[in-house]
C-alpha cells in the first residue's frame, strides 16, 4: 500500500509535465501561425508607434509586392472568366469611369475593379465621344454584355472629365461614390471592402486612402512612388478644417491631395456637390484641373472626412498632360472661371482662396477674359469677409482694369 502510494505522485506528476510540454508546443505552433498571418495580411497598412524606419519600409515593400501581383492580374485579365455578376439595386460603391478613345486596354481596368472582393456594385463608364472609329464604344458595349453591373453613357459631344464624372454621380445608386481615370487600377483585391468598412455605416462623409505612381504599368514594386507627401497628420477631420486640401504657406497656396480619385463619397455628398456646382459650370471645363474643382467643391459641402492608411489606386503619369498642352488663354479663362466659383461655393473662412488665386495665376489678357475677370474682382472687392491685404493685392495687380470700369 505504502509503495503504491507513493508511486501515484509520480505518475501524477509525469502526466502534469507531459501536459505542460503539449502545452507548450500547442502554444509554440499558435505562435508560429499567427506571425505567419500577420506577415501574410502587413497590406493594411497600419502606422504603429515607435515603428523603425526599415520595419516601415518592409511594410511599405509588402504592400506595394501585393499589390503588384494584383496589377498583373488586371493586365493579363485573369480571374475573371468564371465569376458570375449580379446587378442590385442598392449596391454599395459605385465606380465611375470617364472614357476617351481608350479602346481594348479599357478592359484591364475593368479587371481591377470586377477583381474585387466587394460584387455588391455599380460601374458607370462614361464615354466622352470617342472617335476611334468604334473602338471604344464597342468595347463598351462588350463589356456591358459581359456583366450586368456595367452602366454605359454616351456624351453627344466631347465635354471632358469633369462633365462626365457629374452626370455620372446624378445617376449613380451607391451608397458611396468613387472614380478611377480611364487608365488607371485599382491596386488591390480589397479596397472597396476596406474602405466602404472604415466609414462605419455612413458616420463619415468622404475616406480617403494611399496610391502609387509610376510612368511603367510593368515596373518593380520598389519602384512606385507612394502617395505619402499627399497624407494628412491627421487622420479625422471635420469641418472647417476639412479644407485642409488648400494649403497657406506665407499668405501663397499650394494644392494638397487634391485627387479626386483614391477616394470614396458618400452619393448624397457628391450629389450635392455636383448641384452646387451647376451644369452650366461643369460643362465649361474640358481640359484641365478637373480634380482640383471636384475635390473642392466636395470639401465645402462635406463635414466629415477619415484618411485609412490603405494603398487603393495605381495612377499612370505622364510627362505631357492636358494642363501642359493647353493654350494660355483657355488656361487662364479657366483660371478665372475657376476662382468665381470658388468665391460662390467656398465658406466665408475661405473666400480668400479666390482673391490669393487671382493674385497667383491670372494676367491681363484678351478682352473676354478681362470682362469676366472684372466680375470675379468686384465680388472680391465687395465681400467683407475677405481681409484688406488681399483686397491690396488684387488693386496692385488689376488696377489697371479697375480703373477703366
């Protein structure tokens, strides 16, 4: 009895270390499995604190590698053979495409939104008069057939991207609106699902996310230039600080994150933008800073907008864009055009913005435009809200016109 007694502690004792070391591997294995994942999921992209400039850049790397792999498949058009599509009424986001004489590689980008994980959509690709012969609209009309969700409008003359994308948010059904340029990707497989996930059931009205840009669809992942000089410190505004997109530096403006793509709008939002801004003013715009006047607008009807650390656009740069090419005096009509309206819509805080545009970007030029300038300065002049020392700056350059009213 005595010798079994004391045989059962040791038995006992046998089971608890074999237990502790089953433990031990479970927990080991547990371990080794959850690092694996996170490495596998880094493309979220989430800034911790006290994070090393080489962990940020493995971070970065990952992201870019991931959503290299995503690209390609866009380019090469695959995953998309055996998908069924399936309209809805109410679908969640809704893409909006503008369309140029863009032919069979519009396809591709198609691709990168037909790819994603979200199917509940809407796709709206406005064809802006190609005249390729057909190309384009045929293409479109291919693509319709291919999937339900596709929406395709016909201008019945060339109006640009900025009249285009309008009468496409007046049609459009999604909770949220978003926009891609006719060749550009969507850089990864859950950019919708993310973002339309970070406004929390419509608490914020635009979500802004991360993008890269090269001059070579087909270059290294290294090699694409991330959109981090465009980031906001910080990550939640509201308004008035939601015009943080115009930038004062020493009573000049520059321009910050001003793309109208790599966003997502809630549709009463943009919707409201596109009234504010009127037909008569979208339709006048055909070439150039189209997304600096939608991205204004929609800030000064917005109240609430969250930037996500999330790589969601791959755009295509070019060295010679529309801006470039265009004559001066159509530039400067648009300058001119552009800082009425923006005295018009902007909040009182902010009509200054017309008076420091003008002051940075407007000539004496022809007779037209001069006529429509006056009208510009003397809503300037007349405002209360707009300090002195802007008011100076406008007489000290214009005096001239001013005086021959």
């Amino acid at each position: 009895m005595l010798d079994d007694r004391i045989k059962t502690p040791k038995i006992l004792e046998q089971l608890y270390l074999n237990l502790y070391k089953l433990a031990n591997k479970i927990f080991f294995i547990i371990l080794i499995i959850a690092v694996i994942f996170l490495y596998i999921h880094t493309d979220k992209f989430i800034t911790l604190k006290d994070i090393t400039d080489k962990e940020n850049f493995t971070t970065k790397l990952k992201a870019k590698q991931k959503g290299r792999k995503y690209l390609d498949q866009c380019l090469e058009e695959k995953n998309i053979k055996n998908q069924n599509f399936e309209i809805s009424e109410k679908p969640k986001i809704t893409m909006i495409i503008p369309v140029y004489n863009t032919g069979e590689f519009l396809k591709k980008v198609v691709r990168s939104i037909q790819n994603q994980n979200m199917k509940d959509i809407e796709i709206i690709l406005a064809n802006d008069f190609s005249n390729d012969n057909g190309l384009t609209l045929g293409i479109l009309e291919k693509l319709k057939e291919e999937d339900p969700r596709i929406v395709v409008i016909n201008n019945k003359k060339n109006m640009g991207i900025l009249y285009s994308r309008s009468i496409s948010v007046l049609q459009a059904k999604g909770e949220y609106i978003t926009c891609l340029d006719h060749d550009d990707f969507i850089f990864d497989e859950d950019v919708f699902d993310t973002s339309y996930k970070s406004a929390k059931n419509g608490d914020f009205d635009i979500i802004s996310f991360m993008y890269v840009t090269s001059k070579d669809y087909y270059c290294k992942a290294k090699e694409f230039e991330l959109s981090e000089h465009y980031v906001p410190h910080n990550h939640i505004v509201y308004q008035p600080e939601l015009s943080f997109y115009t930038l004062f530096i020493n009573e000049e403006f520059t321009y910050f994150d001003y793309t109208i793509w790599a966003k997502i709008y809630k549709n009463s939002i943009y919707k409201k933008a596109v009234e504010a801004l009127t037909y008569e003013r979208y339709s006048m715009f055909v070439t150039t800073h189209e997304d600096i006047i939608g991205i204004f607008v929609l800030c000064n009807v917005a109240n609430s907008y969250k930037f996500i650390r999330k790589i969601g656009v791959y755009h295509k740069e070019y060295q010679d864009s529309t801006s470039h090419s265009t004559p001066y005096d159509k530039l400067l009509h648009y300058f001119i055009i552009f800082a009425d309206f923006v005295f018009d819509l902007s909040k009182n805080q902010f009509k200054k913005y017309a008076a420091i545009y003008l002051d940075n970007r407007v000539e004496l030029s022809n007779e037209e435009n001069n006529k429509n300038l006056l009208k510009v300065i003397n809503k300037i002049m007349t405002c209360e809200y707009i300090d002195k020392k802007y008011k100076e700056k406008i007489k000290n350059k214009f005096g001239k016109i001013m005086a021959n009213n």
